[in-house]
C-alpha cells in the first residue's frame, strides 16, 4: 500500500480510539431527495440504463446534471465525464451452434437453455474444433498451496470448470480473502486465457455461483461488454447447466457428479475428456464509448484538500433486452445512484477538509470496466486518494442492527467502520463465508486492487443482517431479492421501507466524515 494511504490509516486508527461523537445536528441526508432520486433512475424512462443503450446515455445525462446544480467541479477538465472505450459483442444466436461428439454419441446443447457462451473477444467469427479437458475448479494458488492443473499443458483445450473454489473440506475462506477470488468466474475465464487454452465452460449450479441459471441466460443472451483491444482471439466462454455436464460427461464415459466430488481435494489431477468441441460462433461487433461521471467538492484545508475520499456507485444496469423487456435495475444499482447523489446533496452544504469526488462508473454488470478504467487512469492520484466507499445494492427490506463490510482489512479503516457504526446506532457483522465472491463483485475491488482503501459497506447480497421487529419476514423478504436480481422485475416499490436504506446512506455519510476530516 502507498506510504501516504498507510499514513492516514494510522492517523485514523488514532482518530478511532477517541469518544465516538455523533453525526452533526442537522447534516441528515434528505430521505425524500433520494427516493426521488431512486423513482426516476428505476423508472421505464431510463429503459434499465443500458451500456451502450439509450438508457444508459440518459442516465449519464442525468447524473452530470445533478452535479452540476450542487455546483460541483468537473473532475475531468471541464467535463463530468471520464471516457471509457468499449468493445461490445452479441452473439447471433441463429447463426451459432456448438456440438459435442464422444466415443458414446453426440450431444448439440440448446442455447439459452442448456448453455450460453459469446467470443472471447471482440471478432465475428470463431471456429470452434477443440477436445475437452475436465481441469475441477482450475484454480492455481498464488502462494503454492493449490494446482489443480497439476502441470497439464492445457493449450488447444477447451477447459470444462466448476464455479466457487470447493463444495467441501476444510472451511470456507471469510469475505475478502483470495481464495474467493481464486473461485471466481472472471478468474477462471483469465486463466485460461493465460494457459493459452481454446477457451472455457463453466458449470453451473445455483450454489456455488450464488444466483440461478435465468440470471447467467439473461446476462450472456444480450450484447456483452470488455475494454478496446482486450480478449483472447478464436476463443469461447461459456456456462452450461449442470443437467447438460451429465450428459455431456456421460459422452465420455465418465460420471459428472464423482469427477467434480474429487475436485474438491488437493490431489485432483485434470482428466482429459475423449470429446470434441466443434461449431461457430458469430457475432456482431461494435465499438463504442461510454463514461464514467464524476464530481468533485473541494475540501476546506489546504493541505488535507490534496487527498480525497471518493463515494461510487455504478450507475449501469442490463437495459433492454432482445424481447424487449426492460430490465430497470431498482436495487441493482439505482439504489446507490440515489445515496450518492443524496450524499452528495448533503455534504456540498457542509463540505470536508479532505476533497470529496462523487463517481458514477459504467459497466460495472460487464465485469467493473468502468472502474478498472478509472484506476488505470485516475482523475485523482491514487496515492492521495484515502477512501473508497462504494454503494451497491442497497436494503429496502428495512431496519438492521448491523451493517456488513466487503473490501478492505486494514485495522486502521475498520476501527474507524466501528466509530462510524456506533455513531449511527449500528454494529459490525462479523465476518463469514463468502462461497460465491461477493467481496470481488462490486466496483470497490478494483481500487483495493489498486491499493486504495475500499469498503462496498452494506451490500445487499451479504445476508443474514440482524433485522428489527419480525426477523423471519425480513430475512425472506431479503431472500426474495435473489429472484428479481438481475432480472425485468427489479423495479422500484414506492411502498418500499427505506429505513434501513438511509442506516446505511448515514453510516457512509460518517464514515466518509471521519476519513475526510482525520489529520495523518
């Protein structure tokens, strides 16, 4: 980590130790400013704020105006805007088909039903004639302690992969921590690029990837996103259901089920599969430019101004689909848009020491490209940049006791998340399990990453909050979500109760206080 972050840290950690304090008489955030502001962001109008949509051009519209009536500085010269270049790929599925062919017959998966895929990058046309090779959960430990391709030259391959990083054994690793970065799919999509390998499949189940089927189908039957120039040419990735890896297995001569029991173990060796992958895949390819929004407010020390807090929220959603449906992405990610912009509301009447940046990525549902790109060419110098706090995702179930915490460890930041926490009448989850990656699937990772502080604090998806009154109505209703996640029926509820929506707004509010205020 940079020396001036690790400073401030420390100054922090201090700061933590004092008497908590809490928030200034009068320095709410207006509750009814944000439900506004989440009505019309989820609205049909914004048509689900698609990348490379419609929609998602009004959004960015709609969000740089609202900076610019706080008065808020351009972070990009004289622009709220910061350019990320795209290329975008969809699959024609009329056009496209994959077979596979065994000693024991043949098996041609039904797209959107038994399988989904698209091109590795951005090109028209893949040809696709490769054998198969079952690798577990592909995963290469950084420290040693795992290989499960155990030396296998992989290259030419098409990886056949589970999700997660085990389904038994030892227990699972807590949040953050990289074994549940080893487990995710974009990880394993990226290592097999690395390996040279044709491409991958993943295997789906409703567990290990923490959402159903209808969620990875509505997610690859539309247009797909990556940074200009990046992919790997003539290679396909894909998911495919855990019915058609039976069959598909079951091509082989070999039991699905027994063959991903053994992955789960450190002697698990790959097992190459007497099966071709044939077929084409074309696409239409475009490329394409969309933005990142960005505000600044500048802090009141003339020193501490130099270095900034940033509150982030993405502000993509999936748009329209081919059908026409429109997927409008209340919770997912209208909700942190309003907080934000709420938040935003809030302290440009009382403005922080430190400098405070308000940034809305793009495509943060492609995989955080919005973000990546903001950290490889931040508009603030990311050694004076002390805090991330990312709002994703926010509860419309209602009032907790407690706040969750993904991202970052460091003891200084979490002494002063506790100051903040109690403050706000709140305490600290306590760590658990993370089997399906949250902590690497929101736009605070890609800061951590860069070695900038970051916490997505109160993630809708980290469940099992302690919720007031009738717990067993709010922890279902909170269960309920995962049915409309990234689906046309995460729409906004005007009978939603925001209470413990704005816990969270007000724990990030003093949080991002003490952050800008701490002297190092």
């Amino acid at each position: 980590m940079r020396p001036v972050i690790c400073a401030v840290l420390a100054g922090l950690f201090l700061m933590a130790q004092v008497p908590k304090q809490g928030p200034k008489e009068g320095a709410g955030v207006d509750e009814s400013a944000l439900r506004a502001h989440l009505a019309f962001l989820a609205d049909e109008v914004m048509e689900g704020r698609g990348t490379g949509q419609r929609g998602g051009e009004l959004a960015v519209r709609y969000l740089e105006t609202q900076l610019q009536v706080l008065g808020l500085i351009p972070a990009q010269g004289a622009s709220y805007r910061q350019s990320v270049k795209l290329a975008g790929v969809r699959l024609d599925a009329a056009a496209s088909g994959l077979r596979f062919e065994g000693p024991k017959g043949a098996l041609a998966p039904s797209l959107g039903s038994d399988l989904v895929m698209g091109a590795a990058s951005a090109e028209n046309a893949t040809a696709v004639d490769a054998p198969l090779v079952f690798v577990g959960h592909g995963i290469t430990a950084k420290d040693g302690s795992r290989d499960d391709f155990k030396g296998m030259d992989v290259r030419g391959r098409i990886l056949v992969m589970l999700v997660g990083d085990r389904h038994s054994g030892p227990p699972m690793p807590l949040c953050c921590e990289a074994e549940n970065l080893d487990g995710r799919w974009t990880t394993k999509f990226e290592e097999a690029r690395r390996r040279g390998a044709a491409g991958a499949l993943l295997v789906h189940t409703d567990a290990s990837a923490g959402y159903g089927w209808p969620v990875v189908r509505n997610g690859w039957t539309q247009e797909r996103f990556q940074r200009e120039g990046a992919g790997q040419a003539g290679a396909v990735q894909g998911w495919i259901t855990e019915a058609t890896a039976n069959r598909l297995f079951a091509l082989a001569g070999q039991d699905f089920r027994s063959l991903a029991a053994g992955a789960d173990t450190l002697s698990f060796r790959p097992v190459a599969l007497p099966i071709q992958a044939r077929g084409r895949l074309s696409s239409l390819v475009r490329t394409l430019e969309q933005w990142n929004v960005a505000g600044i407010l500048p802090g009141t020390d003339p020193e501490l101004k130099r270095e900034l807090v940033i509150y982030s929220a993405h502000w993509d959603h999936f748009g329209k689909g081919p059908d026409g449906a429109i997927y409008a992405g209340a919770v997912d990610n209208a909700s942190g848009c309003a907080a934000v912009l709420a938040l935003a509301q809030t302290l440009a009447r009382q403005p922080l020491k430190r400098s405070v940046m308000f940034l809305f990525p793009c495509a943060e549902e492609q995989g955080l490209l919005g973000t990546s790109a903001y950290v490889a060419a931040p508009l603030w110098p990311l050694e004076r940049t002390v805090l991330d706090i990312n709002l994703e995702s926010l509860n419309v179930v209602g009032p907790t006791r407690d706040i969750g915490l993904l991202g970052s460890k460091e003891p200084g930041l979490r002494a002063l998340c506790a100051q903040a926490a109690a403050a706000t009448g709140l305490i600290l989850s306590p760590a658990k399990a993370d089997p399906a990656g949250l902590c690497f699937r929101s736009d605070h990772f890609p800061f951590m990453r860069a070695g900038v502080p970051a916490l997505s604090p109160g993630f809708s998806l980290d469940g099992g909050w302690d919720y007031l009154g009738d717990k067993a109505a709010a922890q279902a209703k909170a269960s309920d979500f995962l049915n409309h996640y990234h689906r046309p029926s995460d729409r906004y509820d005007p009978a939603w109760n925001l209470a413990g929506l704005m816990q969270q707004v007000h724990f990030a509010l003093e949080l991002g206080r003490l952050a800008g205020t701490a002297h190092r």
